[in-house]
C-alpha cells in the first residue's frame, strides 16, 4: 500500500511492532529459569529439558517461512490473528501439559505461532517507512522490546517460586490475549493483499530470489549471527548461571538483566547518538563491542573462572553492540525487495532463529556449559562481523548497478535534438 501520508503514525506503528516482535522473545525469557527446574518435575535430564526449548526455536524458525508468505497474501492483520490463535493454544497446552514429551510438542506449536510477530512487525515497517527512517523506527522498538525480555526471567523466576512452572504458561496465554486484541482493534492493513503470492511457484521464484542476492543475504548472515547468539545463549545460560555458578532460579532471571537491560541501554545510546549520526554509521561501532564481547567472553570464564562477572559482563557488551547494529541492518536486509517485504523479513528471521537453534545445538554437544558458551558464542560474534565487510561489497556493487541503470533510463527518456540543417 502505498502513500504519501502512512496509513499508520510513527508512534503507532513502533507500539504495535513492539508487542508483536515481543511474542518470541518474552516466551523464551520466561521460561528459561525453569528449565533445570523441570528436570526434577518430569523426572528426566537436561538433554531432554533442553528439547523443550530446541522445539520452540525450530517451530519458530521454520514457521517463518510459512508466516512470510502468508503476511504478503493475506495481508499482515489476518495473518497475525490467525497465528496468535496458534501461539495460545499452544500455551494452553504447555500449562496443562502432564509429560515431557506432551511439553516439547506445546512448545513446539508456541513456536509456530509466535513466529508470525518478528515476520509483521518489520514487515509492517519496511510497508510504510523504508530506509533510514524505518531504522530509527525499529530503534524505538528496540528501546521498548528490550524493557520486557529486562525482567521477564525476573519475573518468570518469582512466578516459578510463587506458584510452580505451570504458572509461566498461564502468563503467555494472558500476553497471546493481549498481542491478539492489539492486532484486532490497533493494526491496520498496511498492504494490498494478494492471494496469487501464495502459489508455490510464487513463493519458490520470491526465496529464490531472496538467497541469490548477496545485499540480503550478507546483512541477514550478521543479523543471524550477531542477534541468534541471543538464542543460543537462552539454551546454555541457565545450566551455566545455575548449576556452574550456583545461582537460584530468581537470581538467574536478575542475572539476565546485564544482557536485555545492557541491550535497552545500547538502544537507548543510539537513539540519542542518532540525533548526530545515522543509523549505518553506527554499525561499525556496534559490531567493534560485538567482537571485543567475544574475547572476553572465550577468555575471562578460563582464565579468571567462571562467574557472574566473568560470563555476563562479556554478555552485556555484546549486547550493547548488537543494539546499535540492529535496526539498519535488519532495514539493509530488505531494501531491494519491498514488493515482498513479508518473505524478505521472514527469511531473514528464519536465518536468526536458525543460527541460534544450531548453535545452542552444538552448544548442547558440550559436557561442560561453561567451555559451550565460551566457544559457541564467541565464534557468532566473529562471523557476524567478518561478514559484514562482504556485506559493505555486496551493497555497494548494488548501488552502483542502480544507478548505472537510473542513468540509462534517464538516457532513453532525455528528448532528441534535431540535427542541425545543412
């Protein structure tokens, strides 16, 4: 849909992106204290508690590549609705679930439908706000995103000891109400919908075109690593943090504060930087402090020993950097496919959450946490930068053809001089 004044506000159109991008991470944040928690419940080990939060990542992951598609023909309102509806009753299910194995098919189906929030949100930024301006937007979001995954493993935490792991479920059925009543009377249809972009050969020739580029696909690759080593942290953190360290279930989710407040600080940081700089210039900046976290964090926890510090500080710098890369390249990702922006940022978020399930895979792989997370982790942080330089090659062998390609249109159009008479 396009038009000279937005369908929806600036204001608007960051507080719903907000909620709907807060539905994956919110659902993970909550529930990670309790993952060695339901080793005891279910009787089982921490391979098999760990499956639970394996299944949310891939049901999440893959769902995108359905949710994309979906978003750009059905439009981003319907798609969202239908989604969410999937996301609660996967919730239900989680809440009630009496075994292991029943867990890990909820969580699964959570996944699934939440994965529609990261799908619409950038898509419905990417509609209306492209370029630098949907960059400063998705600061915004940023600034407000990181203020529930802040103290939702507090939350989650206290919830746990109040009232038994059962209770964290209870609290995302009652969040999957509030997405879906947002996206009921808040969001408005930002698109044409488009029903013949749901044909398989479609949607085959759209991906294809998506992972041949080389803009899209090197800004996705530093997304993936920098922002999917947040989820693989959720799979290793809380084995590390509890059972290594020592802590309690409630001083983990306090822990998780130096990640998601550090990060809010870094998005906050850049909204306030933004008013000299532009959302691109701050890239370099924040991948810089995305590697020197992964030094610290492959070195501190060995040679100083593991502890709060020596693991979440490291944390914490990374997470500062990765706030101020995030938002241009997640808009550098989708620039040259506004026609379908719903696959581009499906994508793009199927590459995130895939980065972080194989990585909290190999993470797994580990008999001690802390050597997993001190290696993992680390090498994310290396390759989202190192690929950032062959992302810088790619746009700007974009740029140059597209304007090779104004000026030859420019070229055809300009009027023909008569020749002069002889």
């Amino acid at each position: 849909m396009s038009t000279s004044t937005p369908i929806m506000g600036v204001g608007r159109t960051a507080l719903i992106s907000t909620i709907l991008v807060a539905v994956g991470p919110l659902s993970m944040a909550l529930y990670t204290p309790a993952m060695p928690m339901l080793v005891e419940a279910f009787d089982t080990t921490q391979a098999v508690v760990k499956m639970t939060l394996t299944a949310y990542f891939a049901g999440f992951a893959f769902s995108q590549l359905a949710a994309g598609p979906l978003a750009d023909a059905l439009g981003r309102r319907r798609s969202t609705i239908m989604f969410i509806g999937v996301y609660i009753l996967g919730s239900i299910a989680a809440a009630l679930a009496p075994t292991i194995e029943i867990l890990v098919a909820a969580r699964l189906v959570q996944g699934i439908g939440a994965a529609i929030g990261v799908t619409v949100s950038r898509a419905i930024v990417r509609d209306m706000y492209p370029g630098e301006r949907g960059a400063r937007i998705l600061n915004l979001v940023a600034i407000a995103m990181a203020s529930a995954p802040a103290f939702a493993p507090a939350l989650g935490g206290v919830t746990i000891q109040i009232a038994g792991w059962h209770a964290v479920f209870v609290l995302m059925v009652i969040f999957g109400f509030v997405v879906g009543g947002t996206t009921v009377f808040g969001l408005k249809e930002t698109i044409t919908p488009d029903i013949t972009r749901l044909r398989p050969l479609n949607i085959a020739r759209a991906y294809r075109n998506l992972l041949v580029n080389a803009e899209f696909m090197t800004a996705s690759v530093v997304i993936a690593a920098g922002v999917g080593a947040f989820y693989a942290q959720a799979t290793i953190l809380p084995f590390v943090m509890i059972d290594s360290v020592g802590l309690t279930p409630t001083q983990y989710g306090f822990s998780m504060l130096f990640q998601s407040g550090t990060f809010m600080c870094g998005s906050l940081t850049m909204r306030l930087l933004l008013r000299w700089w532009k959302p691109s210039q701050l890239v370099a900046p924040g991948l810089t402090l995305i590697v020197a976290g992964a030094v610290a964090l492959a070195t501190a926890p060995h040679v100083i020993g593991a502890s709060l510090l020596t693991i979440m500080v490291p944390v914490a710098i990374t997470a500062f950097g990765v706030a101020l890369m995030m938002p241009f390249m997640l808009m550098a990702g989708m620039r040259p496919f506004p026609h379908i922006a719903g696959q581009a940022a499906a994508l793009t978020g199927f590459m995130q959450m895939g980065a972080g399930l194989a990585a909290g895979t190999i993470g797994a792989l580990f008999a001690d946490p802390v050597m997993a997370i001190s290696t993992v982790i680390p090498a994310m942080g290396v390759i989202s930068a190192a690929t950032f330089f062959l992302y810088r090659r790619a746009a700007d062998t974009a740029e140059r053809r597209e304007a090779d390609t104004q000026a030859t249109l420019q070229a055809d159009l300009a009027p023909v001089s008569p020749a002069p008479a002889e």
